[in-house]
C-alpha cells in the first residue's frame, strides 16, 4: 500500500513536470501598442504586458531589456516583439543624392526622445528655417538609458549647404513639419 | 497592528482553539498568500491596489475570522480522520492489512524475546558450570588453551557482538559455555583462559540485561502502539490504533469503558494540575494535527495548480519534494505526541477512576474483581440502560 501510494505520488509529480516543461516551451513576449517603424527606438510606452493572467512564475521577459534598443525591422501593433527583432545600433542608409546629417539633442530637446519617430519630417529654424522637412532616419542614443542623443537627419546637399552656412547655428531648433502617426489598431 | 489584532481575536477563542487553530491557519494563509503574491503577477498587483482599503481589510479580517473558528470545529474531526475513521472500506481493508503486519511483526519480536528471557534463566547456570568447569581436577597437563579455537573464537566473536550493543541469542550463549566449559575442564589455567572465562560471564550478565530491557522496550512498543489483545480490532492507521490501546488498557486493566466515561472523568480531573498537563498536551496534539492539514492542502494545492497553470519547474519540484516532507514530519510528530497523550489519558483513568466512582455516588469496590464486575454494570446501565440494582453510597 505504501509502496502503491508512493508511486501514484511520484507518477503524479512526474506527469505534472512533463506539463510544465510543455507549457514552459511558450514564452511571454511583449507585444507592440502600435505600429513601429524598422529603425525605432523603443520606448516603455510602446510595449504592452503579455497576458499571462493565469500564468503561474511565467519567465517574462524585463522590459528594461527592450527600451532605449533599435528595430531592424517594422513590427504591426498587437504582433509579438521579440528580443531578436532588437538591435543595439540603428541601421540606415541615405538615399541617393541625400546625406545624413546627426542633429546633437541638447538637454531642452530631449523630450523629442519621446516624441519623434522615424519616418518623421522636421524643420530646423531660428529666425528663418535653413532646413524644412527633412526626414528623419533614426534617434540614436551612446546608451540605452542616458548619455547624448542625435537626430539622424536625411538632408539634401541644399539643405545640408543652408545649415552649414547658416551664422547662428546654436539658436536652431527641432520643429515637426509632419507626422507619421501610423495605425495603432 | 497585527499584534493589537492577534490580541483581540484571541480573547474571542479559548487559549487552545487559539494555538492549536488560529496560529496555524494564520502562518499558512499569510505563507500562500506571500507565495500566490511572488509568482503571480496579477495577485500582487491586487494585494498592492487593496493594501489600504480598510473595507477589504475589515471583511478579510472577518473572513479569517469565521475560518478559524471553523477550522477549530472541525480539528476533531481532522483528527479522527488521521485515525482511519470515516475512510471508504476498501482503503481501510487494505491499510488495516498493512497495520496487521505490523502488528504481527511486534508480536513475533515480543514472543522470540519473552523466549529468549526465559532462556536466560539459565544464566546462573552458566556460570556455575563455567565454575565447577574450572575447578575440575586433574588437567590435561600437556595442553595449552587456544584462544583461536572453537570457544575462543566464538568469545572473540560474541565480545564485539557486545561492543556493538546487539542482542544476544541464549542458544549462542549455551554453545558459548558448552565450548568454554569442556576447555575449562581439561586445560591448565592459563591467563588467555581465565580471561576468556571472565569475558563469557561479563557477556552473560550483559545479555541478561540486555533481552530483558529489549522485552520490556518490544513490549511497551506493542502495548502503546496497538490494542491489547490480538482479537481486538485494528485501526487501518498508526494514530488511530494508539487511539484503540487507549480504550484497550482501560477495559483490559480495569473494564473501564473509557469512551462513556471519559466526559465524566474529565469533569472529576477539572481543576487538578494534572488536568491542566493533559489539557496542554491534548493543545500541542491538535497543534500538529492543524499542521498536518493545512500542509498537505496547501502542498496538494499548490502541485495542482503549478501542475496546471504553472511555469516554474525548479518551483514545482521543491513543493513535489518539500511539501510531503513537511507532511511526512507533521504526521510524525503528532503520532509522537499522540503516545504522550495518549500515556496521559491512561494515567488519568488509573489515578481518577476511583473520583468518578465516589462522584457518582457509589461505593469504592473492595477488590480489583469487584471494581471489574461495577464498570460493567455502570456500562450496562448508564450506556445500555440496563436496568438492574446497584447500591449507592451513603452519604457522611
């Protein structure tokens, strides 16, 4: 009887370890608020939590392992984003005739972290704008969580001519002429 | 405010329904709880979100409250429960086998060392022919005691069976003397002989004490353990047969039918010291028995739901492992305190029976027959309602 009870236990025990190595196979993945452009910065904001409601100790993934990170590739809202898609650096090329231009965020402008977004026009103006609606390639950080910031900027040479020529260079700022708020689903 | 809560709950619940139920429900609701809030993200968010809210606190405080009340309602029945009663008969047919055995592997034990007691009545035998042996005249004058020989070895072999603290049979011990006793009658004293004599009586002296003690420790193992007698019924658990040699002593000791009297014995002991040491150890045993439960709930519970909704293996497999051990040790400690308990409540009916009698009315029986003959006409009449004579004290 012993014996019997002893194995019923140690069947049940070793069934119940084959469900969860089963069900441990699957993992949680953050998924994304909206839709994020290939190139994108992530940011807390754009993450949804997974649903694990019933999960009991699920290996969720730290948030803090996403943000501040680029991706190489465009992901939909509601679909998985998956630490793979992650890059540490952004990856952009300048289209022909074009140039990139790193536009240094100063501490005011910093808060265009939060906002701007690749595929974004911006214009560069003080009294007069020597550059209108250049795209935006990229947001890129020296680290994840602090450090300087730059706006990769695709300017024509024209453009890149004006702001080069242009006297007062320091009293510049960031202005968006256009959005791309995409689709949030 | 735990403390000025504990405080006020236990002067709402008797001292023992407080330790023995309310302590152990508290400890293992707020340990599930703790649990429940690390691996399950959504419950922690809820316990952080109603941290505050006197509302949910007053209605957990209240929830608790009826719980452990209910809990402590049914802690006899728990206890019963461990005892093998109210189970489905074919576990308890199959469990009662396992507790025969038992049984009659300590009846067996018990028959082979009353035997060997009864063997070594012989002892001072054995040392009076190991004497006369000795002093046997004429000797074999050319021959020298080998202590590597039949009767030296043995001794050799029998002299670290005795370090080891094992018993010793008295059919080796015979064979041992016969040996030595045939050396001792046609070999010169020599050192290694009169050594070798002196060894056998120390072995002899050692095993008297030793199978008498084993007897007595068999014995008490078997009488504390089981019913008295073998006809007896069997308990289908270890707890509910130290239950049954409880009622067993009584009626075989005195015919004492502790069941109906044991309310009634109760209420002669109320304000006895003794009485506050049973009730103290019958605390400690509901302790554990609370333990026992509550742990294996909470260990089943937990595999089910890890089984079915959980994620964690290394988790899963320290509560499969953890979880009956916990079990396990409860049982085991609340079977240990059983036998102090149940030492107690025997105690207690040898010391207080005659109380109950004077407290009934009637007269102390002059005899241990007489005394047998009153207990089963108190039986009859106040369980069976027979209804015949009995005469009653006068009163001074």
């Amino acid at each position: 009887m012993k014996w019997m009870i002893i194995s019923a236990y140690a069947l049940f025990v070793g069934l119940g370890a084959l469900s969860i190595l089963s069900r441990s196979q699957q993992t949680f993945e953050f998924t994304a608020l909206r839709d994020l452009p290939a190139n994108h910065r992530v940011l807390d904001s754009d993450l949804r939590e997974p649903e694990n409601a019933w999960a009991l100790a699920p290996s969720l993934p730290q948030s803090s392992k996403y943000t501040g990170k680029y991706l190489d590739r465009e992901v939909d809202a509601a679909a998985p984003v998956k630490l793979a898609y992650l890059k540490t650096r952004p990856a952009f090329k300048a289209a022909p005739n074009t140039e990139l231009f790193p536009w240094l965020l100063n501490d005011g402008e910093r808060r265009w972290l939060e906002v701007l977004d690749v595929g974004w026009r911006v214009d560069l103006c003080a009294e007069t704008c020597p550059v209108m609606d250049a795209p935006v390639l990229a947001l890129e950080c020296t680290s994840p969580t602090s450090g300087r910031c730059v706006a990769v900027l695709q300017l024509t040479t024209c453009q890149r001519d004006k702001l080069l020529a242009y006297p007062n260079k320091n009293k510049l700022s960031l202005a968006v002429s256009k959005a791309e708020l995409g689709d949030t689903k | 405010m735990l403390g000025t809560l504990i405080e006020k709950l236990s002067a709402l619940l008797s001292k023992g329904a407080f330790v023995a139920s309310f302590i152990p429900l508290l400890a293992f609701v707020a340990a599930n709880f703790a649990l429940l809030a690390v691996i399950h993200l959504p419950s922690r968010l809820w316990f952080l979100r109603h941290k505050t809210d006197a509302e949910f606190i007053s209605a957990a405080v209240l929830a608790f409250l009826i719980a452990a009340l209910i809990f402590a309602t049914i802690n006899t029945w728990l206890r019963e429960l461990m005892e093998g009663r109210f189970w489905p008969a074919r576990i308890c047919g199959a469990l009662i086998k396992g507790q025969r055995d038992r049984l009659q592997v300590l009846t067996d034990e018990n028959r082979r060392l009353q035997r060997n007691v009864r063997g070594m009545r012989r002892a001072p035998r054995w040392t009076k022919d190991l004497k006369d042996a000795r002093e046997t005249y004429p000797k074999t004058a050319d021959l020298v005691y080998n202590r590597d020989g039949p009767a030296g070895s043995l001794i050799r072999d029998l002299t670290e069976r005795k370090k080891r603290g094992e018993l010793i049979e008295p059919e080796t011990l015979a064979r041992a003397v016969d040996q030595l006793t045939s050396e001792l009658r046609i070999t010169p004293m020599s050192p290694e002989l009169d050594a070798d004599q002196v060894e056998l009586n120390d072995i002899i002296r050692f095993s008297l004490m030793k199978n008498r003690s084993e007897f007595v420790r068999v014995f008490k193992q078997r009488q504390f353990n089981f019913p008295d007698d073998e006809i007896d019924p069997v308990a289908p658990t270890a707890m509910g047969n130290i239950a049954f040699s409880i009622r067993s002593y009584a009626r075989s000791r005195y015919r004492v039918d502790i069941e109906t009297f044991w309310t009634r014995l109760q209420k002669v002991m109320q304000g006895e010291p003794f009485y506050a040491v049973l009730q103290d150890a019958k605390v400690q045993l509901d302790f554990l028995v609370s333990l026992f439960w509550l742990s294996l709930v909470s260990t089943a519970a937990w595999l089910i739901a890890l089984a079915t909704l959980g994620y964690s293996l290394w988790l899963y497999l320290a509560i499969a492992i953890a979880g009956p051990l916990a079990v396990w040790t409860e049982y085991w400690l609340a079977l240990q305190n059983y036998r102090g308990f149940a030492d107690l409540m025997r105690s207690s009916v040898d010391m207080y029976r005659m109380r109950l009698l004077k407290e009934l009315n009637l007269s102390e029986p002059s005899g241990s027959r007489e005394e047998a003959l009153l207990w089963d006409a108190l039986l009859d009449r106040m369980a069976y309602g027979k209804d015949f004579y009995l005469s009653y004290r006068r009163s001074e």
